[in-house]
C-alpha cells in the first residue's frame, strides 16, 4: 500500500517544487511578474487579425490558449502557434494565469503550488492525504 501511494505522490507533486515552503517573497513575485505574456493579446481571432494587420505585430489568440499552447494571428494573416512540454498557463477563476510551481502553505494549513493546479496537499491530521479538483470535481485521496 505505501509504494503506490509513493508512485502517486512522486508523479503529481516534483521534487523540483520543494524548495520554497514558505509563502512567496518579493523576489518570487518579481520572477513571476517577469515571466508574464509581453505580446499583445485578445479574445477573439477575429479581433487578433485585425489588430496584426493594423499593428504589424503578432497578436495571441486567447480563445486558442491552452496549458501547453499559445496561438498567434500574424499580420500577413497566418497563423503561430507556441507549444511548451510543461504546462505554461492555468486557469484559475475563469483567467489565464502562468504557470508557478512554487509551493506555498496555505491559511488552511495544506501545501500547494502557488498558481492553481487544482491539488493540495494535507498538513497531517485526520483529513485527506491530497485533495484533487479539475473543472469543479473534486477527488480526495
């Protein structure tokens, strides 16, 4: 019973997101802030190609982001896309936000990455090892 859980908890929570189990600093803030999307964006494609050509500058499609993808309108009117091998963005309260695998402890207690993955991990007690949520199910463990 113990490798599995093992298994799980060493596929769903990286030994590179450790380092910080503290609430974020300034500097962290600073890096994330400095990641951030500098390319102009909008919703719709429709929008994004005008602006393109109008600009001269590729514009993101938002309606086309995912976790790993990033689209581009182009001002000769093709279409870019960016894909990244870890998940870049999530989605949290209904916005695109990047990506922090920092693990931060929360008022509550639990530990869990400082952008929202949708997994938290128990500070001990009687409650759930790790507790799961993807679009609005939740998954205790």
């Amino acid at each position: 019973m113990t490798r599995p859980l093992a298994t799980v908890l060493a596929l769903a929570f990286p030994l590179t997101a450790i380092p910080a189990l503290a609430a974020p600093t300034e500097a962290s803030a600073a890096t994330a802030s400095s990641k951030t999307n500098t390319n102009p964006s909008v919703a719709s494609e429709a929008e994004a190609f005008g602006l393109a050509r109008t600009s001269g500058k590729r514009i993101e499609i938002i309606d086309r982001r995912t976790e790993y993808s990033e689209t581009y309108a182009n001002p000769d009117g093709s279409l870019a896309q960016r894909q990244f091998t870890l998940p870049a963005w999530t989605r949290q309260d209904a916005t695109w936000r990047r990506t922090d695998p920092t693990v931060t402890r929360h008022a509550d207690g639990s530990l869990g990455p400082t952008a929202a993955f949708g997994i938290t991990f128990s500070a001990g007690g009687d409650g759930p090892l790790v507790a799961m949520d993807k679009n609005g199910k939740k998954s205790l463990r």
